[in-house]
C-alpha cells in the first residue's frame, strides 16, 4: 500500500518568513495529493491540494507544488504569521476501486515566532 | 451551515467496556469516513461508507470494531471489549459525492478522544 513521510517532523520560523515542508510517497499510481492543518484540539482542516496533472498550485500565501518523476511534493508559506502554527499533514490518494481514501503523513508542526 | 459534528467529545472507559461514538456528517453529503488518530501520529484510515453502504472496512483492527451507517446519514462506530491500544482520536469525515470522484474535499469532525484506563 500507499506509504506517505514527512519531513522535518518539527519547524520552526520567523513571523514573515517562509516555510517549506516536504512530503515523499511510494505508490506511483497516487493522483491526488492535499494538504491539512490541524489546530490543538480540532479535526484536519484541508488548505489546498493538487492532482497529479499539474505541476504547481498556489492560493494566496499558500501553494503547492508535485514532482511526479520522484514521487515527492511540498507545501509553501510565505509571510508566516502566528495563526499558522498548527501541525500539517500531507496526503496521498491512489485509485482504490469503489473510494478515494487517503494515506497521511506522520504531520509536522509548525511554530511561528512572533 | 453546521460542519460535521461528533459525540461524545471525550470518553473515558474502562478495559473491557464497550464504547460507541457518533458522528453526524454534513446533510446530504454521500461519502463518509472514519479515521483512528494516535498521540502524534496522521489519521489512519478505518472504513468507508457510501450512503448506507459500508464499502470498504479494511482498516478496521480487529472484528472487536464496528460501523454502521444504517439510514445513509449518521453514523456509529462501535468498540466492544476496549483494550488499551484503543485509546485514539477517532476523526469521522463527509464528502460530498461517492468514491469515484476522486479529489473529493474531506470535511473532518473535531473528533471523539477515547482514553481506556
């Protein structure tokens, strides 16, 4: 089955700066690949995703880009500010038949210094 | 509009009790998830239902858990004989159309944290 890694499992940055994080999976027949932020004490939250067409995806201070050939994709902020420190789960779908479902990552969070 | 809501927010039980935990996807929405989160860990995923059609349950652990979406909406998830290594964050999710749309946009509940002492 589908295997999802995330790395580095902590980060930490300046308010205003970047932020990348970086996720591999195996299964080459994956096609889909979102992105949740997952607050203390709340359910996973989807903040963008891209599908294995496309190469780069953004939404304002966000976006997302996918390497198919090496099976790996990431996740861009810009301009970081405090209420972006969550933990961020990567994701993989591959078709499975009759459901799309999802293999996450192991998640990283993501402190934001003010 | 309401979000998908899960009951009870926390459950403490005793090794051996059965526990049941609800969740109440978005109306109308045909595809729903259940996910088990360890302390620090991604959700796993447990099983998929497709209005009232369990379709998929591979991911459930043991034949000691057990699902039911029994008029296509609200949906229960069971687990008989608690042992330790059940103590999780169980996440239901909806989506609005089947399982062969894939890409479809998960909407996660806040989860129901189950402890067993």
């Amino acid at each position: 089955g589908e295997n999802v890694e995330q790395h580095p499992s902590t980060l930490s940055v300046q308010e205003g700066d970047s932020a990348v994080i970086k996720c591999t999976y195996s299964d080459s027949a994956s096609n889909y690949f979102p992105w949740y932020k997952q607050e203390l004490g709340k359910g996973p939250q989807l903040i963008i995703d891209i599908r294995s067409n496309v190469g780069e995806k953004k939404d304002q201070r966000i976006a997302v880009t996918l390497n198919k050939t090496a099976k790996h994709f990431s996740l861009h902020i810009t301009e970081t500010q405090p209420e972006d420190s969550a933990v961020y789960f990567c994701a993989a779908s591959s078709p499975t038949g009759a459901n799309s479902k999802l293999t996450f990552g192991k998640g990283i969070t993501l402190s934001v210094r003010p | 509009g309401a979000g998908v809501s899960q009951s009870p927010r926390y459950k403490v039980a005793k090794r051996g009790q059965d526990v049941a935990l609800r969740c109440d996807p978005i109306s109308g929405h045909v595809s729903l998830f259940w996910y088990q989160q360890a302390l620090g860990q991604g959700p796993e995923f447990l099983t998929y239902f497709q209005n009232e059609a369990q379709l998929d349950k591979s991911g459930l652990p043991s034949d000691r858990f057990f699902a039911e979406r029994p008029e296509g909406s609200v949906s229960t998830l069971k687990i008989q004989r608690t042992q330790q290594e059940d103590s999780a964050v169980y996440l239901c999710a909806s989506s609005l159309r089947d399982g062969s749309y894939f890409g479809e946009k998960l909407f996660f509940g806040s989860g129901t944290q189950l402890s067993v002492l």
